[in-house]
C-alpha cells in the first residue's frame, strides 16, 4: 500500500486538465481544510474531491470490491475511509464549501464529465 498516491493520480489529472481547459483557478491539497480536499476554488467555495472507485467503495461500481485476501481487515478499512469521507464532508459543508465528488470511473467519459463540472461551478461557457 505504499506505492498507493494520494496526489498527482490520473482520475485527478483529468479533472485538473478540464478545470485549466475551462479557465478556473484551483489550489491543491489545502492543508488548512479539513481533508485536505484534492482541489479547491477558495473564492468560488467549491471542493473537488476525486475519490478512487476501490478505496472509497464507489457503490454500483465494478472497481468496488473487496479483496478475498483478509476481507475483515478491508472491511474495516472501507468502513473507516467512508467514515472519514462523511465527518470531512460534512465540516466542509460547515464551513460553506459547495464538495463535488468526482469518482475515477467518470473520467472515462472527459465530455460528460467536464459539463458536469461546468454545471457545478456555475460556468456559462458549458464545455471546453
């Protein structure tokens, strides 16, 4: 697990890549928020969370299995980062920030996904 990233993966540089298309400014990993939420429009008050489809049990999703080696443990670990997610969430929201999830089986489909982050950030211009 320690070659697992929590930066720079490619689902994130996706959505940085439609974000720069799209001419909005973002700031990564805000230490200062609770989570450290992946990218964040500070003057916007909008979050960006881009979750992996396994590690966050993305419900529905094919990636979102549990592993038959030791499955209590990943049970548990599953249980904890949705736990996590939720208690961050929630203090995000707290503090008046708007969170659009994104999760990596989304980003298959660039289009579809850079107008939903047009929709979710106001944007007039709909697509890059």
């Amino acid at each position: 697990m320690a070659r697992i990233r929590g930066k720079d993966t490619s689902p994130e540089m996706a959505v940085r890549q439609i974000l720069r298309r799209l001419g909005v400014g973002y700031r990564l990993h805000v230490t200062s928020l609770p989570g450290r939420p992946d990218i964040v429009m500070i003057g916007r008050r909008k979050v960006i969370e881009v979750r992996g489809c396994f590690w966050h049990q993305h419900a529905g999703c094919s990636h979102a299995y549990v592993p038959k080696s030791r499955p209590e443990f990943w049970r548990r670990k599953f249980l904890s980062t949705a736990a996590r997610d939720i208690r961050n969430e929630e203090a995000l929201k707290a503090l008046g920030y708007a969170l659009l999830i994104v999760w990596e089986c989304e980003t298959g489909d660039i289009a579809a996904l850079a107008q939903r982050i047009a929709n979710f950030l106001e944007l007039r211009k709909k697509t890059p």
